[in-house]
C-alpha cells in the first residue's frame, strides 16, 4: 500500500523533531508571563444558565475554560471501532493502560461549548466539501473529524480512499466529503513527499505554492495549520523571487522571517483565489509539544511520559509554544482580505501534558520494542495526541464555528 510508505519518514521525523526539541535548542523565550489571564468574575455572575446554554461564537472566548473530568462522558469512538485510525496515534492499540486522558471535557467560562453532533455535521455538509490541509497533526485533526462523523454512517454508505497527497473520506447519502490534504509547510518544499528526515537538508520554495493550492479550489471548508516543521531548530534554507536553478542559491533565514515569508504567500493565494461567499476559511493554531517536564514543574518527569492529568495551573504556557510564530500568523491574518476563522487550539492544548502518543507509538513504520518503550528519554513523542483525545475537542470549536 502507498500510504504505508508514506508514514515511516513522518515518524522518523516526529523522533527527529523530539530529539532536537529535547536538547532545548528550539525554544528559548520564557513565554509564562506573557500569558496570565485574569478571570473575570464579575462578568461571568451576569450569566444565567439559559445564556450559557445558548451559543454564539461570536461571544465566546473558546480559549478562556478549564478541563473537567466526566468519568461518565465516552468518546463517539475508539480506537478499535474507528476503522480509519492510525497506529501512530492509536494509543490503547499500543499498550497504554490509563484511560483517563478520553474523559476530559473543556467547558468554557463564557458558555458551553456543544457537543460534536455527528448528525447536524452531515446535514451542514450535504453536498459539500471539508478539507483539512496542513502536516500531521492536522492530519490527526482530519482523522479525529472522521471517527466521530462515521460512527453513525454504516459500512456501506461510507467509503474511504486514500493516496499519498490527498485522502478522502466520503459520506455516500449526503455527498459529503472529509478531506486531508498533506502539504507540512502550506508552500512548495523539496521535503513535501518524499520526506527528507535531516532538516538541515530541507529547501523551502517560500513563494510557491500553486502545486499544493490547485487542490484547494471548490472546497467549501479549509481548515489549514503549519508550525512544528517551522521550528527545527536551526535556521531554515529558504527559496524566493524568481528563480531557475532548481534548489541553489538559498538563503539561511530564522524560523519566524521564514514562516511570515510563507505565510504570505498562501494569504495572497487566499485573497485571490477564494471566494469568501462560497468558502469559509479556518486556521488551526499551533499544537503545543510538551518535551520539558520542568515547564510544568515535574522535576523528576521525562517530557510527557507517565503524565496521566492536565496542568491545572490556569494560563499554564510552556517552551513548545513560541507565541512569535503565533503574532507572526495574526498580523498576517490580519490585513488579509478574505475572513479567516482561528481554531485557536494553543492555550487549551497547553494544559493537556497527558494526551500525547508518548511510547505508544511507532518509529519509522514500525511499533516501539519493548527496550524502546523503556527509553522515554529518546523515545516518547511529546508532539502527536493520541486518539480519541485532545483533537477531538479541537473539532468541537470548529464544530461551534460551523
Ligand atoms: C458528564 O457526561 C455525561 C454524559 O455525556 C453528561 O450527561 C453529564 O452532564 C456530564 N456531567 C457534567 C458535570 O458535565
Ligand atoms: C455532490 O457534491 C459535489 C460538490 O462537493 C457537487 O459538485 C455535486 O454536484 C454533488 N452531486 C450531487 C448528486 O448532488
Ligand atoms: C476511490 O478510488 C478508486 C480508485 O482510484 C476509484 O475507482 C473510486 O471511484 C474512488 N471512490 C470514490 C467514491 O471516489
Ligand atoms: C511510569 O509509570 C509506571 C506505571 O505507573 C511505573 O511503573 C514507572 O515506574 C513509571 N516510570 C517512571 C520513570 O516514572
Ligand atoms: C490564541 O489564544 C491565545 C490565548 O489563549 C492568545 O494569546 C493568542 O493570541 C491567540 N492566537 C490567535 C492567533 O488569535
């Protein structure tokens, strides 16, 4: 099968990521202060309950809540019944016993955020296109949508088909389909398919972008993300202006100049080419990476490994967000023509050191060895959630937006 040959460099390159993010050399900022929110009470006394129960995004602060344990709350899946699910990520699959990280809900100060509806989501989608585009936790976020979604789609009404770049989840009754299209930096890179698994070989073409973006056209919803493969942690080899000599003759840019450089050019892309009355845009924010146990004071921790509750320390921020890159995406959202619709993930994310595939995971195509799994310190990947899980809360905001 294709897509098994796909997934090796894709862990390969977690592993890769983890180890350089490990050493510290990514992240340098101390990010916590910038970050305290305060609560305000008195505007949470004049809400009645009617008001909470009635949403409106538009007077929701999706970021400002606190994770509850509902030991009584299933997930619409696991990770045995979803049949679409990758081992990556299929963490009870792969030997972890705690369960606890499924039961968590995210209620917000404001209002409550509803439930993912798997049937109103189908009659939203009726004749129409979802695609998510982005590296692969979008992908995790585009499977996370489709376990929900099928669990009440029966067998034959439901058809998968999945090719290297672009994979396609239909729901034959509604003519709805739930894409991914793979494309890690949203522009044009030497390190799109294959993989290249050494980041200092990668060359970003920052102002290329067509190849990827003609599959984007028609599509009612794009859901877009890209942040983890920006921060390599070393400068990143970087193509723009015209240019005719395939991959020479790059500069050597900082992660945050590089990621402005590309991100304008799929803003300019979007401007152009997007009709906003017929396509709703959507951009996930970055999904933060827990390598550094003392970020949250677990002095004795390896990265996320053994974590098993959130951080409940409110406006807990640690050193796998960089909040440059994320000012780097709203000023860019900011001035663009066509509305963009933030799934803000980060702050809520931040809290759940718990959900991350840690060993229970494969590397390069295969599952962990028994010895590998005793090596969290090498091993466990902190970046990747495990489904059911944290992605699927990020689908219940794009769910209230929607
Ligand atoms: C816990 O989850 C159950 C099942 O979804 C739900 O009925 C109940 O209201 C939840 N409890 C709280 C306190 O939110
Ligand atoms: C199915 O949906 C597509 C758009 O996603 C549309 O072009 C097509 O006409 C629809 N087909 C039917 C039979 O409704
Ligand atoms: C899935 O892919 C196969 C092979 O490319 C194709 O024949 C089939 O029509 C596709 N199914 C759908 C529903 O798109
Ligand atoms: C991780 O958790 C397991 C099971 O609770 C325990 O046996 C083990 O000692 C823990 N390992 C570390 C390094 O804390
Ligand atoms: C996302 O939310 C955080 C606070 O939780 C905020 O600092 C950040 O600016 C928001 N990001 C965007 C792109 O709006």
């Amino acid at each position: 099968m294709k897509l098994a040959k796909g997934k090796l460099p894709l862990s390969l390159m977690a592993i890769i990521i983890s180890a350089v993010a490990f050493t510290g050399v990514i992240f340098t900022e101390d990010l916590r202060s910038l970050t305290e929110e305060k609560q305000n009470t008195a505007k949470k006394d004049e809400f009645i309950d009617e008001d909470k129960n009635a949403f409106n995004p538009s007077n929701c602060k999706m970021m400002d809540g606190k994770w509850v344990f509902n030991s009584s709350m299933e997930p619409l899946y696991t990770d045995k019944t979803c049949p679409y699910i990758e081992r990556q990520i299929a963490c009870q699959t792969n030997g972890r016993k705690d369960g606890d990280y499924r039961h968590w809900e995210w209620q917000l100060d404001d209002c409550t955020l509803p439930r993912f509806n798997p049937r109103l989501v189908l009659e939203k989608l009726r004749g129409k296109r979802l695609m998510f585009v982005g590296d692969s936790l979008q992908r995790g976020q585009w499977l996370s949508f489709v376990c929900m979604l099928q669990s009440i789609i029966p067998e034959d009404k439901k058809y998968m088909n999945r090719t290297r770049s672009l994979s396609v989840f239909g729901a034959k009754e509604f003519n709805a389909t739930v894409e991914f299209y793979w494309s890690p930096f949203l522009i044009e890179s030497n390190s799109d398919d294959p993989i290249i698994t050494d980041t200092t070989k990668r060359i970003l073409h920052v102002d290329c972008i067509t190849k990827h973006a003609r599959n984007w056209v028609g599509v009612d919803f794009l859901v877009f993300n890209t942040y983890v493969w920006w921060m390599s942690g070393h400068r990143l080899k970087t193509l723009w202006g015209s240019f005719s000599n395939g991959d020479e003759g790059y500069e050597e840019l900082d992660a945050a100049f590089a990621y402005r450089l590309g991100l304008k050019t799929w803003a300019n892309w979007v401007d152009s080419n997007i009709d906003p009355t017929l396509t709703r845009v959507f951009f996930t924010t970055m999904s933060p990476t827990h390598m550094r146990s003392s970020d949250w004071h677990n002095k004795k921790g390896i990265r996320c490994y053994n974590e098993t509750k959130p951080v409940m320390e409110r406006g807990h921020w640690g050193s796998g967000s960089d909040k440059q890159m994320m000012e780097v995406v709203s000023s860019i959202v900011e001035r663009m023509i066509v509305p963009v619709t933030f799934i803000n993930i980060t702050q809520l994310s931040e809290y759940r050191i718990d959900g991350h595939v840690s060993v229970y995971t494969e590397t390069g195509g295969e599952m962990l060895t028994k010895k590998q799994k005793a090596n969290p310190r090498r091993y466990a990947d902190c970046i990747h959630w495990c489904l059911p899980g944290v992605p699927d809360t990020w689908n219940q905001v794009l769910y209230a937006y929607l």
